[in-house]
C-alpha cells in the first residue's frame, strides 16, 4: 500500500476500535466540577474474560480517591474495582465481572482479543497509538457530561531495544519525531501532547489478502503506551506478553 493508503487505514482502524477506549478520571475536581483525566485504559478479551487495561503510573497516586472511569456511554465508579498491577511493567488489569457489570449499567462492550494472533496477516509497517489527549476530554460531574475526543498516532519504526533509559523493563519502543509528524494529508501538523495517553494501546496494522484486488485488515496488540522520551524520539511501551503474564497472575 502506498503511505497515503496507509495513513487512511489507520484513520478507518482508529474509527473500529475506538469503543475498547476507557478515559480514566479521578473524581478529585479539577476546576469548575470538572474531574483531572488521569491517562487512557482499554478492554481486552482473555479466554471469553473482559479485562479493563492501563498503566499503573495512571492509577497508583490515586488508590485512595474514587476513580470515574467511562464505558460507552456509562460513568462508571472505580472505588471498589480491584486492580492487580505490575510495578516493573508499569501495568495493572482489573477483570470486569458480570455482575460488577450490571449493576454499573455497563452492557455488552467490544474488547481487543489478545488470543487472535492475526495467523495469514501479515504487517503492513505501521503502528498506532489510541488515546485521549488530556486538554481535549472533560467529564463534567456537575452536569454529568464528557467530551471524549480519541487521537492516533502512527509509527513507522518498532524498536526491540530501546535507547531510552525506562522505568520498566523489557521494554519495546516505536520511533517517533514530533517535528516531521504528518497527518492523514501528508501535511505537517502539531500533533497534540502525548499526556492523557498513558495506558493506551499500541496496534500494529496487518494485512491478508482475499484476491489480486483485494485486501483485509485487521489489527494486534503491540503493546501498552507508558511514556514518550523526546529526546531519543523513542514512545515506551510494555510488551504484550507481559499483559498475558500480568492477567494471568490475576485470576490464579
């Protein structure tokens, strides 16, 4: 595919699964009623179970506050929901229950499958992170509204040994410059802060094709976005496999 072609499959990828996104607030008011966004969450399915997904960095300040998280159209309270989480990975899992669920009003919800291993696809070259830029999403308490505003970012490069100094280990890294980002038009433009984005997914662009003329796509997990390091233009992320290790450490 060409990079214009490329560029719009992620846009179209970002549309599909925007629905896994969870902005992730505390209910310690910013201003005006308005609640701080801590960082980005996604839903992930593990053998028929649904687990909310985020960076631990996100949430750990804020054990002792009721965290308001939003599912869909719901918001949820996140005081009694139990994380389990790994500092050296900075990640952390909560497995939503069903009767957690219904009794928060949460319906049926759509989850990345971390078992689909895409088996016929093959990479495309591109990868991106899903997340909500911090000053484009508000929950207003007070008037019990939100504005939920999903961005991506493509990435051309993945990087097995990153450069950046990082806080976890066995890290995986994507190449990113901010001063030669492009967007969907091939235009420069000034992409917005990578704050409010911690936790959220990286999915990695893969193709199969149907016939000479036709091609499908579908997408994987990457990894689990902790953090940008500028100076190495290096965007952090824990490894998939250490999600598995961490969910599965959860329900044993």
């Amino acid at each position: 595919m060409t990079e214009e072609e490329l560029l719009q499959c992620v846009d179209e990828m970002v549309e599909v699964w925007g629905d896994i996104l969870v902005p992730i607030y505390t209910d310690k008011e910013f201003r005006d009623g308005v609640a701080f966004l801590l960082g980005t969450g996604f839903l992930a399915e593990y053998r028929e179970e649904i687990f909310l997904v985020t960076a631990q960095h996100v949430i750990k300040d804020h054990s002792d506050k009721l965290l308001v998280i939003g599912i869909g159209d719901t918001s949820v309270p996140l005081s009694k929901m139990p994380f389990f989480a790994s500092k050296e990975n900075d990640l952390a899992v909560s497995r939503l229950e069903k009767e957690w669920a219904d009794e928060a009003g949460v319906g049926k919800v759509k989850a990345i499958p971390l078992e689909d291993k895409k088996e016929g696809y093959i990479s495309e070259g591109r990868y991106f992170l899903m997340g909500f830029p911090g000053k484009k999403n508000t929950l207003n308490k007070r008037i019990g509204k939100d504005t939920k505003n999903i961005h991506g970012t493509s990435f051309v490069s993945k990087i097995e040994s990153p450069q950046s100094k990082t806080h976890i280990d066995c890290p995986v890294a994507f190449e990113f410059d901010k001063n030669s980002a492009i967007n969907t038009d091939g235009q420069k433009t000034n992409p917005p802060s990578f704050s409010g984005n911690s936790g959220g997914p990286i999915l990695q662009l893969m193709g199969k094709d149907i016939n000479r003329d036709h091609k499908t796509i579908g997408c994987r997990l990457s990894g689990i976005f902790t953090g940008w390091h500028q100076n190495e233009k290096e965007a952090i992320a824990a490894r998939p496999e250490a999600l598995l290790e961490l969910i599965c450490r959860s329900v044993t």
